[in-house]
C-alpha cells in the first residue's frame, strides 16, 4: 500500500475545501486503519476524508460533474470522478448477469478502460469498432480497477469519424492488471474446466509467459496453437499474485513472425527443495486432472506423505507396490498436511525391492493432517448420503473416535461391527476444525480374537457463539431434593413455590453456530468457571453487591464470549448439545497455508 | 435435569460471506407463501443466506432519526465493506454500535436485506441483530472460516440446490471468488 499516495490525495480534497491538512495525521490514520485494522485503503481514505471533513463542519463533496467541453483522457481516470470521455469501443462482451446489459472496452491514445452498463435504465448500448462521446459516466472501482460505469444519466454521442489509435504493446512481464495490448505466441492449449470459457491455455513472449483466457459470447475464432498474435486491450487480472489476459480474439490478429522465442515461466513458490528420497508406492491414481498426471501415497523409512505427480513432469506411471528413488522433488502443504510435488525437472528411477520397517501406530487422539496407520473399531454407522460412498460414520481406539470416510471404489469392503482394524496408511483430512479419515486406500487387517474399549467422550464441535439466551449467567435453583428447577427472579419454584433458601448456579445456554448447522449448546458452571476464569464465588459476589445484579454478570460473559469461536466437546441430548470442555479457539496458521494452496492450488 | 424440549422452528445458520461477494448478490426470494416463511438472499457462490455472521473493522457509524433512532455502521474486511444497521428492534445491537468508538473490531450475527438505491443499484444491508468488540484474532479465525467456508461453496457449487438460480441470477464467475478468498487470505498474513 502506498500510504504517500492516499495521503496526497486526501489533502488535496481537504485543501479543495479549504482545510489545511496535518499530513502527519492523516498518515498516522492510514497506517492505523490499514495495518493495525486491516481495513482495505479505498474504504481508510473514504474514512479518514470524511471524519476530517465532518470535524471542520463540512460534508464530502458530491460527485462533480465535469463541463462537458471537458474532456479527460483515459490514462488519468480515477475512481469517484464523474467523466466525460471520448473514445473508440475496441469489444464488447456478453453480460456476465441479468443486472448488466453490455460490458467492455473502451479506448483512446492515452489508454484504455472496461465498461459497464447496467440493464436497470439503460442507455444505448455500444457498437463494438466505433468511437462515441461519453458524458457524466462514472469512474467505479471493481476488483481493485477503475472501471467505467455507465447509467440513465449518461449520455452517449456516437462519433461518425474513425480516428487513429495505435496501441502500445506490453511486454509479458511488464504486465499489470488493468488493460494492456501485447503481442505474443500461444504455447499451450488448455482443457476448458468452464461452461461459460470458450479457450485457456498460455501465451508468452520473449519476456515471460502468461496464463490466457476466452470468454464465451464473443467471436467463436479459436486462437491457434504455436501461432503469433497481436492482442490489443485485453484485460490483465491478478490472481494469487499470477497475472492473466482476458482475450476478445476479435481484436487478435495473427501477425507473420512465428520465431518468437518464448521465456518460460518460473516454478511456484510455498515449496522447498527435497534431497534424493526412496520411498515404496503404497497407492497411487493415474490421470487425475489436466495438471495432474498421478497421485497417491509413498511410504519412505521416515514415514509416508501423499504425493502429486505433475503433467507438465513428463514422468511414466509408477506402479503400485514398487520402490523409486525420487529427485529433485518438492515438499509443500496442502489442506494442512505435508505433500511431496513432483513436477518440472524432477526424476523418479525404479530400485531394488527393501524391506519396509512397519508403520507405527497412532493413536486417534493425536492424529493430525497427513497419512496414519491406525488400529480401530466400528463405533457408529451413518447412513450413506450418496451413491458413491460407501460406507461412513465413526470408529475409535482408546484415546477417542474419529469420523471415517469409506468411497465405493472397487476391492473396497465395508467395516463389521465387533472387529478390530489395522489400517495401514489411511488419509487424515481436517474439515472445519475436525478430523476425518479416509480409508479408502487404506490396507485393512482385521484382527481375530481382540477387543479394544473404545473412548467416548462426546463430539467435538467447533463454531461461533452467535447467540446467548435468556436465562443464562447466574441462576438461583430449587433446593428440593431431586428438583433443581430455575426459580424466578422472585426465588419463585413452580412445583415447591417459594424457595428463598436457594442454590446458586452458573450456566450459559446459547447457539453455536458452525456456519451450516446452529446448534443448541448448555455450558454448565464447571465449563463457564474454566472458560471465563470466573467462579461461582465470583459471580455471587457481583450479583449480590453491583447495582444491575445478576444481569452485571450475564453482561460481562456476554461481552467476552458473544460473537467468539470456541473448540467444544460436548454430548448430545436429543438438540441440545452439553459441554464437557470448552475452550477459545485460536488460529491455526497450517490451515491458512492450507486454504491459500486451496484458493490459488488450480492455477500450477 | 433435562426437560422435555419442543423443536418449535430450524434456527438459521449464519452463513461466512466476505463483503465483495455480499456485494454482488442482489437476489432474494422466499421459500414458501406463508407470511412467515424467511426471506432468502441468494450468494453468487450458489447458497442462500437467512442469517450471516461477520468480524471486520467498524471503520464509521451515523445516527439517524430521534424519536426512532437506528444505527448505520460500516464493517470492513479484506476484501471490501458492509453495511450494518441496527434500530429499535434491535436494541442490544444498537446499543453496542453506540458505544464503541470507531475503529474497532467488531463481530456482527446480523440478516442480509436487498435493498434498491436510487440509481437502480441493489445494495445489501445486514441488520444486526448482536454486535460485539472482538480482537483482531478473532477477525483472523473469521477470514480463516469464511476463506473456508467460500471455497467449500465453490467446490459444491454444482451439487448445491441452489446452483440453477445462482447461475441465472449472476452467472458466477467462481474463479474471481477463489481470487477473493485469496487476496484476502494474503491480507492476514502476518
């Protein structure tokens, strides 16, 4: 973020309203907002500009409409300014929804911008190849880009004249995202994994190489592969710090010189480099994506990890059973656990039969992401919720349960009740805080003649507390042998009446919401006392001495644990969930690591 | 010590959006004619929405009105803004909003509402119905769940009963929601 240039712009409107600016200030205020709150910079200067503005009396300026005389060049458009432009529609696309009517691009010398305009009060739409006066559109921002927007007040002046305009041409790796003119050479034509994507694949140049992408509802003209374009305004997006071009290839055209040498790209980062590795091929699956070549599990002396074997490895199918000797490989996370990627560069070479130590055994309580070896039992059968499950519910050991997951591949057999299990490498995946195993690949040994008691200690259950009911905090119950009701504020029982020698209790009753399921959850005083660090004794003593009494103490724990994720391990009675033991949740950075390869993991 | 308990109603869970996805969604609708039956915005990654939690940075907040005063607050998160109200329905959310200072991190259990500006434009508001101070960990664990929670829509997006009209409505792109997510991850990296 560049701070400086926020905080020019914010004087310079303050200066327009005749306030002097404390630089100083607003640049504290920046660097509070955006680094100390997180608060994305368009929404801090929004912000700052107008507390400043409302300390001195004075209301954010409308949006100015420009005299129409005043024309802007494209270049130096800003979000916020109302504009009048002129220039030529260089594409148009189909709407992305109902809500807009046309989108697309717009250029002139300077430069070029997308437009948009919105089917609600439409004006006319534009003609692709023609230019046009554009008064009072507005300078948006979508995506982090300035984007033109155009509405009912907009008016459009089509131009019966076609003025010259020469794009500047980019160089792949000077792109940033906004819109740019290149010229390069498709190298790679890429499967379509979207219904609305016409091509994808990747074009370079003598510079770098990028990823490229042809929307549906534009020319049907597919780019060829290993041949050179010219690409005026194509839209370049950023995306998990990889940059693509959106193609019109209307705008394409292909240009004789096919001897463009093209640079390829760099490989990708969040991995580290492996020494040579020899490991076992415990399970493995062909051909899973158009990236990936194969996946599975490889078990090497240290322990095993699952792996990835890229396309672009150019390496022969391993076989199942057999040893490798690995270089050049990479390890990476993924979904929380260790992976081994083998891509570009790297070499896998069979090797002689060895022996391979037995896994070791762990326990289901201190299983983590990755690949175990387990000894368990059937404790719970689920109904199966779709066809190609098998079978799924919960086994366990003598340290806990864990959910399974059995898919209907073939050789693969139901768990029976009353056996012990040895699972040999089975996959342990995380999923909204819990763990879950897949025992699909798995090698299962049923053992003969053994019993294992298993630990029940309830379901753990992570979530939000999004509500907290009535009746909680501190709550005064029914002395009565066997009662135990929660009398009224007025010591009132509603079988034994009046009770004024009553038992203090402590509880919160609320929600706990998961974000698919709100469950109903009872804190009892045990779970309250540890998680607040308040005892009975301790909120006795507000309710009985401060002025608001028993509602001090809900106000108090509401306001510490209100809107909060906490771990829970809880039993379950009919839709009420009990606390065993609860505690405060905290962020697991391997599961942020885990989610940025899940968010940005398609593009390798 | 358990009584007998009726399940009257299904409460809502809160669905984990980020504020650029609220952002796009313009769609609501309600299941059923009863007059009671919720009332639904659908989310461009495919699923609807009743309830939504958030945790972002109280950056502004206005009163409007004397006699029935309500409260308009901006949330803001890594990928954009929210926009909060709370009035006399809401009592305990109003009262929060009015006494923290600004900024402040905040958790907001609120119901999304479409509303139609002016120009044309739909703009969702959340009505709160708690408002809490949080710590800027609590806001980490929520861009972490609602990083999560995004990127299971996506992947599901094809087997969610709600897909069909999420595609009529908004023809997603979802690879620009995986973005998102992304970018807003990157946001919390310390």
């Amino acid at each position: 973020m560049d701070t400086h240039e926020i905080t020019t712009r914010i004087s310079q409107k303050l200066k327009a309203q005749e306030i002097n600016p404390d630089l100083e200030r607003i640049e504290a205020k920046i660097n509070r907002l955006v680094s100390e709150f997180g608060v994305p910079p368009s929404e801090a200067e929004r912000t700052i500009l107008q507390d400043i503005l409302k300390e001195h009396g004075k209301q954010m300026p409308k949006p100015q409409t420009s005299s129409p005389s005043d024309i802007t060049p494209i270049a130096d458009l800003a979000p916020g300014e109302w504009v009048t432009i002129e220039g030529k529609v260089v594409s148009v696309t189909d709407p992305p929804s109902p809500a807009v009517a046309q989108k697309g691009i717009i250029a002139d010398e300077s430069g070029a911008i997308g437009f948009v305009i919105f089917a609600k009060g439409a004006p006319a739409l534009l003609k692709a190849g023609e230019w046009c006066r554009l008064e009072s559109a507005v300078v948006d921002e979508f995506r982090g880009l300035a984007n033109l927007k155009i509405h009912s007040g907009t008016t459009v002046t089509p131009i019966n004249e076609d003025r010259p305009l020469t794009p500047v041409i980019t160089s792949i790796a000077d792109l940033s995202p906004g819109i740019a003119s290149l010229k390069g050479k498709v190298i790679q034509n890429w499967d379509v994994r979207h219904d609305r994507m016409q091509q994808t694949g990747l074009i370079g140049d003598e510079t770098g190489t990028v990823k490229f992408l042809v929307w549906k509802g534009g020319s049907d003209q597919q780019l060829a592969t290993d041949q050179v374009y010219s690409i005026r305004y194509a839209a370049v997006e950023e995306y998990n710090g990889r940059l693509s071009v959106t193609i019109d290839p209307a705008t394409c055209s292909p240009l004789e010189e096919d001897e463009l040498e093209v640079r390829s790209a760099a490989p990708g980062a969040m991995e580290e480099a492996l020494p040579r590795i020899e490991g076992k091929i415990i399970s493995v699956e062909s051909s899973v994506s158009d990236a990936i070549a194969a996946q599975g599990i490889i078990a090497t002396v240290d322990g095993a990890y699952s792996f990835t074997i890229w396309e672009n490895a150019g390496i022969l199918p391993l076989e199942q059973g057999m040893w490798y000797a690995i270089e050049g490989a990479r390890m990476g996370v993924f979904r929380g656990a260790s992976r081994i990627s083998i891509g570009e560069g790297a070499q896998i070479a069979p090797i002689e039969d060895r022996p391979l130590p037995p896994p070791p055994l762990t326990p289901i309580a201190d299983l983590s992401p990755g690949i175990a070896t387990i000894r368990v039992k059937l404790v719970q059968e689920w109904e199966s919720k779709s066809d190609r499950m098998l079978q799924s519910g919960l086994v366990g050991d003598e340290t806990g349960v864990i959910k399974f997951i059995l898919w209907n591949n073939e050789g693969a057999c139901k768990l029976q009740e009353n056996t012990v299990y040895n699972f040999f490498y089975v996959i342990v995946d995380e999923y909204n805080g819990r763990l879950s195993v897949n025992l699909t690949q798995a090698t299962a040994l049923p053992e003969e003649e053994s019993d294992i008691e298993v630990a029940r200690d309830g379901t753990t259950i992570v979530g939000a507390l999004v509500h907290i009911a009535s009746g909680s905090g501190i709550v005064k119950r029914c002395p009565e042998e066997g009662c135990n009701r929660v009398l009224s504020r007025q010591n009132f029982c509603p079988i034994h009446e009046f009770k004024p020698d009553f038992k203090y209790d402590l509880r919160i009753r609320g929600t706990l919401d998961d974000g698919h399921v709100a469950r109903n959850i009872l804190f009892p005083r045990d779970v309250v006392e540890s998680l607040f660090r308040m005892t009975l004794a301790e909120a006795q003593e507000i309710a009985e001495n401060q002025p608001l009494g028993a509602d001090e103490v809900i106000r108090q724990l509401t306001e510490r644990a209100l809107g909060r994720y906490l771990k829970v391990t809880a039993r379950q009675f009919e839709d009420l969930f009990i606390a065993n033991h609860a505690e405060w949740l905290t962020p697991d950075m391997s599961m942020h690591t885990a989610l940025l390869n899940r968010a940005g993991g398609d593009l390798a | 010590m358990t009584q007998p308990r009726i399940q009257s109603y299904i409460r809502e869970p809160a669905k984990r959006v980020f504020a650029a996805e609220l952002r796009d969604a313009r769609y609501s609708f309600r299941e059923g004619d009863d007059e009671k039956s919720p009332t639904y915005i659908l989310l461009p990654t495919g699923e609807r929405s009743n309830r939504i939690f958030i945790v972002g940075s109280l950056t502004q907040k206005e009163k409007r009105g004397e006699q029935h005063s309500m409260y308009l607050a901006r949330v803001a998160d890594p990928t954009g803004t929210f926009f909060v109200s709370a009035g006399s329905y809401q009592p305990e959310a109003m009262q929060q909003i009015a006494k923290l200072e600004s900024p402040a991190f905040v958790a907001v259990v609120g119901k999304p509402n479409a509303y139609e500006t002016p120009d044309g434009n739909v703009l969702i508001s959340v009505r709160a119905e708690t408002v809490t101070a949080v710590d800027r960990e609590m806001r980490d664990l929520w861009v972490l769940d609602c990083a999560e929670a995004t990127l299971d829509r996506i992947d599901a997006f094809e087997k969610s009963p709600d897909a069909e009209a999420a595609r009529r409505e908004y023809n997603p792109n979802l690879e620009s929601y995986k973005k998102m997510v992304y970018d807003a991850l990157t946001a919390i990296r310390q």
